[in-house]
C-alpha cells in the first residue's frame, strides 16, 4: 500500500510540475503578446491563441488576467524571444524556442544542457532549414466529414487535416497564414481547443532504444529549463 502510495504521489508532483511549466510558458507568451499588440485580445491574434492555450491547460481566468495587468504596468518584464540550434547525441536535430529576460543567462545554460548530455549548440541556421513551421489548431471531433472540411479550408492555408492521439481533429496550416485560419474558424463558428505555432522536421531520424534515450534526456532537460519554451526534434 505505501508503495502505491508513493507512485501515485510521484504522479502527482509530476502533473503539477507540468501545469506551473505550461503556466510560466503562458505567462511569458502573453507578456510577448501584449508588447506586441496591446492588451485587447479582440485586436490581437496571438493573445487571443494564448487565451485558448490557457483554456486547454486549465490555466485560471484570474491567473491569465493578472499575466495582462503584469504585461502592462510599469515593472513588465521585458522577454526576448531566441531560437537555438544544435544537435544531440547521435545526430538528432534540434531546436530550442526560449524567451528570456537575460540571453547571456540563456544561451548558457543551454550550452550547458547540450553539453552535460552529449549534445552540441550549432550556429543560427544550421538544422532550421530542417524544420517547417507552420500553424497548428485543435478542434473537438463531433464526427465532422475530414474531406468537406479540408475543401471548406483549404483557401485559408490548409497544409494538412488528420486526427491526433486523442481523438482531435488537427488542422495544419502554413506559418503566414496562421491569422487567415485562425479567423476563417472563428467565422464558421468552429470552436477551438488549442491553436499554436510549431516546427515539424522534413525528416526523421530512427535509433535503438538506448540511443533514443540519450536524445531524450537532453530534451526533458532543456524542457525542464526556466528559459524554454519549446523543444523541437527529429527523432522518429
């Protein structure tokens, strides 16, 4: 019994670890929102696509309220968003979204992610071009027919329609377009559950399961960082 106990307790700390991570990364992307566009979420896109992240995270109102007031008083953080490359072992590409209020802080402690796991922080540029970035949105599934509604979006940038692990319906659509998909849903009436920007590798890379454990440790370390956002790779 003290055994089951204990898992689940360890269970518990995790998801909780997990919701104050996707919090903090929330908190950062409306300050950045904010400094953007202003604190009127119907004249800013990308504070109304935190809004619906804050939703799927189970991020409380008042908590998303108080990230906008911080945003705009005097004493505002001012984040700085930075993209680095780099490889981890076994010649995994990746790439690492940060915002960060000190990028003399940032870029060091992610060099020293890379290295304490084997990995190595390239120069700007040098896996990227790997990587497609591209608008990604969530709607529930309710039996929707996926082949009228790709025709009914493809004049608003569809890339590509399917369904996630959970069930989802996932609607890709290219990165200049993310605005143009985001409104022409709103429009249909479509609900959203989550809408982000992400970065999908043109390739994969396969490994054994010892090696793809390597890879992974460096991810979960840098995911685990102050300072990052998100981690992106090419692990199959």
């Amino acid at each position: 019994m003290g055994r089951i106990f204990e898992v689940r307790k360890s269970a518990m700390f995790a998801r909780w670890d997990k919701m104050a991570k996707n919090f903090t990364r929330i908190g950062k992307e409306i300050a950045i929102a904010v400094k953007q566009s202003g604190p009127d979420p119907d004249n800013n896109p990308a504070l109304r696509r935190c809004y619906l992240n804050a939703k799927a995270c189970n991020m409380p109102k008042d908590r998303v309220e108080a990230a906008i007031k911080r945003a705009t008083g005097k004493d505002k953080a001012d984040y700085e968003e930075i993209v680095y490359e780099g490889y981890a072992p076994h010649g995994v590409a990746l790439l690492v979204e940060t915002a960060t209020d000190n990028s003399t802080r940032t870029v060091a402690n992610v060099r020293m992610h890379f290295t304490k796991c084997g990995g190595a922080l390239g120069t700007s540029g040098s896996v990227a071009f790997t990587f497609t970035r591209l608008g990604e949105f969530k709607i529930k599934n309710t039996g929707q027919d996926l082949e009228a509604l790709e025709l009914d979006l493809i004049d608003f940038g569809l890339e590509e329609i399917g369904e996630d692990s959970e069930g989802n319906i996932v609607i890709r659509a290219a990165f200049n377009e993310f605005g143009h998909m985001s409104k022409a849903l709103e429009d249909k009436g479509i609900e959203v559950i989550s809408a982000e920007l992400t970065r999908l590798p043109g390739n994969t890379v396969e490994l054994g399961e010892e090696e793809a454990n390597d890879v992974l440790k460096l991810v979960d370390r840098l995911e685990q960082d102050e300072d990052v956002q998100k981690v992106y790779h090419n692990l199959k």
